[in-house]
C-alpha cells in the first residue's frame, strides 16, 4: 500500500478544504518567520498539481474561507490583532485566477445555492445570497432554500480504553491518545507513544489484527497533536511532520 499523492510544502499546513463538487483539496501554508502565506491545489482523483504556492496581494493577512464547484474563496482579516474576517476573493480551482474580489462583505456560511455573506458596514448584518463564480447578489438569504452541501467527510473518534485492547496495537500507546477509524474493513489508528525518552505521533492501517500500512507522523514533539488524519469517500489524508501532504486510496 502506498501513498497515491505524496506531496512536500516549503511552509507548514495550516488549513486543508475540500471542494466535494470537483474532489479538488486546497491547501494553506504559512510561514509565520517570513510572515507569507501561500495557497496551492490538488486534484484528489488525477494527483495532479493544479497550482502551487499562489500568493495574494496580502501577502500574510488573508487564509482559506471554503471552496465550492471549482471555486476556493479566501478571507482577508480586519486586522493583525484580532480574528474578525472581512473581505472576499474567489480564485478558479484549476488555475488560481482572480474571479472577483470584494472587500466590503464578510462570509456567513456556505450553500448549494452560492455564499451567504454580509456588508460589515451596516448593522444589524443583512445576509445576501451571491453566486460563488461572479461574486453578484442573487437574493436575501432563505434558510429553507440555501441548504448545507455534503462534504462526504469523515473524522476519526476517540477510543475508549478497553477497545483500544481489541485493536492488537504494535506499541503501546499513552493513555487517551488513540482515534480510529474504520472504513472498508479496515480501521485506521492514530495514536501517541513514548519511545526512546521522545513523544511521537503514529499512523496504522490495519485489516482485522495485521498492520498493512504503518507511518510516523511527528517525531520528538512537545505536547499531544490534533486529528492526525480524514476520509474523504474513500481517499484517506493525512499530514506528515506537518508539511508533507499524503493521500491514500482506501
């Protein structure tokens, strides 16, 4: 088994969005010394390299808003002191080119229908329905029309103890530290043991008891790491030392 895209960052992963439409996956890296952030694009069903490294005009106060029917939308900040967004900027999904910008509204939510956004220079917020292609008002928002879009994303879940003795782990993980997984009769662990006086992050897939694909995640890390890994349909993803992107076809 082996990874179907294997990819290196020159900066570390901030963010990973998914346009479910396209099966398109969006990356954010940041390089917090240079204070640049870089934006890229990969194809989950060729492999291929859309773009890579596409930067903006704001070269550090911007970051990946969502990405929908070949369209990823990015955010500005209001500030560098604060976490408040403000402003729009749409980039095609194959090419990174500019497809509008605004810098007035600010993101609500994301639906089949468009984006739900809003003017930040009136009170109370109005929300306004706009395509995601063009960046033009449709409508008011209508909830019971502007649905959610599936994501097909699955997220691994905590194990408690007396199951994690039923997985016939290889090393023997700290307490509370194992999430799976399982997905076509294979389940996927990741899990944090101490080994040689250093905490490292681990990955298993295994098939009933056998390990079958097995990865270090982080190595001589400083405290417990987040969700190490995701499913999406059957395209397993995962970060590697924090800047490399895996991919594996489950």
């Amino acid at each position: 088994m082996m990874p179907f895209i294997h990819h290196q960052f020159k900066a570390e992963v901030w963010r990973l969005e998914i346009d479910s439409l396209t099966n398109i996956l969006f990356i954010e890296t940041r390089n917090p010394g240079d204070k640049k952030v870089y934006f890229s694009s990969i194809s989950l069903e060729t492999g291929k390299v859309n773009f890579e490294d596409l930067q903006t005009e704001e070269r550090w106060l911007t970051g990946i808003e969502c990405a929908y029917n070949g369209v990823v939308v990015l955010h500005n900040y209001q500030s560098e002191s604060g976490p408040t967004h403000k402003g729009l900027i749409a980039l095609d999904a194959h090419t990174g080119a500019l497809l509008w910008q605004d810098f007035n509204s600010a993101f609500d939510r994301l639906t089949i229908n468009g984006l739900v956004v809003y003017d930040t220079r009136f009170q109370p917020p109005k929300l306004m329905l706009v395509d995601i292609k063009t960046g033009k008002q449709v409508r008011k928002y209508e909830a019971m029309a502007d649905l959610e879009p599936l994501t097909n994303l699955a997220f691994p879940t905590e194990a408690e103890p007396e199951l994690v003795l039923s997985f016939h782990l290889p090393l023997h993980p700290l307490e509370n530290t194992v999430h799976y997984l399982d997905h076509n009769n294979l389940r996927i662990v990741s899990l944090h043991a101490i080994a040689e006086g250093t905490l490292r992050q681990h990955l298993y897939i295994m098939k009933s008891s056998e390990v079958v694909y097995e990865d270090l995640l982080n190595d001589d890390i400083q405290k417990l790491q987040p969700e190490s890994f995701l499913m999406h349909k059957d395209k397993l993803i995962y970060l590697k030392n924090r800047s490399q992107l895996k991919v594996l076809n489950l």
